[in-house]
C-alpha cells in the first residue's frame, strides 16, 4: 500500500508548521506590543551596523516627557534584546534534543526495512508510515523571532518519500547501509546552517543591546540633569533674592567705614562698580543654572566678569602708585634742596647685591626718601645693573669685579654714590 495515501498533508507535521507559522507570524506584531521597534530582526553584521548608527543619531529631547518616553523605548528594547540572545542557548540545546531524536527515529525506520520481505508487510509499511509522520514534529526551531522555515529540504525529501509509486521502492531506499540516505544528509545541513545562524544571531543581539542600553544612560543622564535644573529653577528666586540681600548689605556696611575708606570707594567707582557686578552675577546665574546659558558660554562670562574685577583693581592700585609719585615729584619741585645717595660707598662681590636709596634735603631740615621717584644710572654698566625692584627699592647686582659711580636725579638735583666690585 503506497504511503501516499497517509495523505502526509493533515498529519501531525502539518498541524505543527500551522501552529509555528501562526507563532511565527504573531511573534513580531506581540514584540512590537511589548517591545516597541523590535520588529526588525538582523541579518547580518551590516543591518546590525545600519541599526547601531539609526540609534545613535536620535537627539536627545530637551521635553522631560519626551525624555521619559524615549527612556521606556530604550529600555524595552534592551530587554528584548537581551532575552532574545539568552533564549538562544535553550534552542541550540534543543535543537540537538530533536537531532539526536531524529537520528534515532531514522534509524528505527530504516531497522524495519532491513527485511525487504518483513518491510512489504501491511504491519511495517504502517509503522514506517507513521514514523516518517513523526518526523514533522521535530521540524522547527523554537525560536520566536525565528520567522523562516528553515526545514523545505528535509520536508521536501520527507514528502517525496511519501510519494514513492511502491512500497517495494521505499524499502529500498530505507535499506540499511554505510551511509546515511538522503533524508538526514539534508537534515544535518539544514540544522546545522540553523545552528550557525543562531550563533551569529546571539552575537548580533548583544551588540543592539548594548547600543541600546548606552542610549537608555545617555536618556537617563539627561532626564537628571533635567530634574536638577528644573530643582535648581525652583530655588532660583531665592538665590537672586539673597544675592540682592548680600549686595545692599554690603552697601550700607560702607557707611560705618572711616571718612577716608568712603571717599576712596566713591571716588574710585567701586560703590557703583559692585552693584554692576553683582547685577551680572544675577543675570548670569539666572540664566545659568536651569541651563539657559550652555557650558561654554557661561564661562565666558563668568571669565569676562572676573577679568573685569581684577583690571579694575589692577588699575586702582598702579593709579594710586602714580598719584603717590607725582605728589613725591612735586613735593620735591617744591622743597628739596639738594639730593643724596646712601650708601654713599659701596664695596660688593662679583655677584652680590646692594641697596641703594635716594634722599632729599628739604628747607627745614627734613629728610624725604626719594628712590621711587629719581631717575638710576650706572657709569659703567659693564660691573653689573641697577633696577627698581619695587616696594620703593632700587638694588644693583654686581657681575664683573670694577669701579662705578651710582648716580640718582629728580628734578634736576643729582645725588652720587662710588661702588666697587671685587
């Protein structure tokens, strides 16, 4: 009796491709469900690559919403990544289960065809019948993301041995011998092209999880970020209330200063120069905190504002510096008689350093230090150099052994002093 009339097409394989094929088709539409975007399955590296960069050039939202949303987007897809390659170890495992299973069901079979007068028999075409039906069971990969079917050639021969016009015919090719028929030569190569693809699969699902876990920190970054800021937005009237408080503090504090500290701060502009700063501290750290102003930026004007402080005072004290000489220069117009250079003689070592300092001789008798404001020369500068080293002090360091005369001039008055270097 020919094995076609089995009718292999409503047996238990075909129920079984039915039920996969539904799974198969379900699967994407249950992960788009659960795992939004996550019907897309890579092929191979460069899909992988494709995806990998699709991912990485989403901007982040500045919307806390947004950020929130895209968050769960990422975190779905993580984890369906994830469970997708640690579900493939079981199915690998599986799928050796089903191949050891089938080898064994083909041994089976071809064992009740190694008596070609027993496999004629009504009994053993029934078995051989019902076990080639079996072999549909073991015909799947349970993998839901596992689409295609990855058994047509198995199927096919399996089919086409359903069909063989007798059973005489079967049997013969059932027979048992050295090598393995046709049936398991396709089964072993379609199970294992499986394997490998599953294997390369795994590889591929670990790199988009990973791509994807990097966004879900980046998204995670910025949604704290974003809720310091917005923190920081709240407390923010505080802080410019505090610093309007800090600053008029200080305003009236200038009043219990003595008569001259106050006319200094008037008259040099810091009383009109702190509000103005402060009043930039303000501006800035409104803008600043809830991160209006970027990084860059901000320093920028942190960095102008305290460029403009320190000129500022730079510029005061080389103003009063000037003022202090000119008063000395005029004084000296006034009342200095003559001009001397103390030491007058000076004996060093080749390099050593000596002080010198320049006095005036008023009408009174009174004598006036002089040095920052008279004018130093050395005749020979060969023996070394003389500088104002500042705080009022003018020192000549010695380089070469000789004789030199220190002169110092203010006015037109000129003060000498001898030096000798040894």
């Amino acid at each position: 009796m020919p094995l076609k009339s089995f009718q292999p097409r409503s047996s238990v394989s075909n129920v079984m491709k039915v039920i996969f094929a539904l799974v198969a088709a379900a699967s994407p539409i249950l992960a788009q469900q659960y795992y939004p975007g996550a019907i897309s399955v890579p092929r191979d590296q460069g899909e992988v690559e494709r995806m990998e960069k699709d991912i990485d050039s989403r901007p982040i939202p500045q919307d806390p919403g947004l950020v929130y949303d895209d968050s769960k987007e990422a975190r779905s897809m993580g984890e369906y990544y994830r469970s997708a390659q640690q579900a493939i170890p079981e199915t690998l495992r599986r799928l050796e289960d089903n191949k050891k299973q089938f080898h064994q069901a083909v041994a089976n079979i071809r064992d009740l065809a190694k008596d070609p007068r027993v496999c004629l028999t009504r009994d053993s075409q029934d078995r051989i019948g019902s076990s080639l039906k079996g072999l549909g069971g073991l015909l799947y990969v349970a993998d839901a993301s596992y689409t295609e079917n990855p058994y047509i050639l198995t199927q096919t021969e399996i089919e086409r041995l359903y069909r063989l016009p007798s059973d005489a015919q079967l049997c013969k090719e059932l027979a048992p011998s050295p090598n393995p028929i046709p049936l398991e030569v396709k089964y072993d190569g379609e199970t294992s092209a499986i394997q490998k693809k599953l294997t390369d699969r795994r590889e591929l699902y670990s790199q988009l999880q990973a791509t994807w876990d990097s966004r879900l920190k980046k998204l995670n970054d910025a949604l704290t970020q974003q809720k310091q800021a917005y923190d920081i937005l709240k407390a923010l009237p505080w802080i410019v209330i505090l610093l309007c408080i800090f600053s008029t503090a200080v305003l009236f504090a200038v009043r219990f200063f003595s008569r001259e500290i106050q006319l200094e701060l008037v008259s040099s502009g810091q009383v009109i120069q702190f509000p103005t700063v402060m009043a930039l501290l303000v501006v800035v750290v409104a803008l600043g905190l809830p991160g209006i102003l970027k990084e860059n930026t901000l320093a920028a004007l942190l960095g102008g504002i305290g460029g403009y402080v320190l000129s500022q005072g730079v510029g005061r004290a080389a103003a009063r510096e000037g003022e202090r000489r000119g008063r000395l220069a005029a004084e000296a117009n006034e009342s200095i008689q003559s001009l001397a250079v103390s030491p007058s003689n000076a004996i060093l070592s080749v390099g050593g350093q000596q002080a010198f300092s320049a006095f005036g001789a008023a009408s009174d008798g009174s004598k006036r230090d002089l040095t920052p404001v008279a004018s130093w020369n050395i005749s020979d500068g060969s023996i070394g150099t003389i500088e104002n080293v500042g705080d009022g002090q003018v020192v000549l360091s010695a380089s070469s052994k000789g004789k030199a005369v220190i002169s110092a001039s203010v006015n037109g008055m000129k003060g000498q002093a001898s030096v000798i270097v040894t």
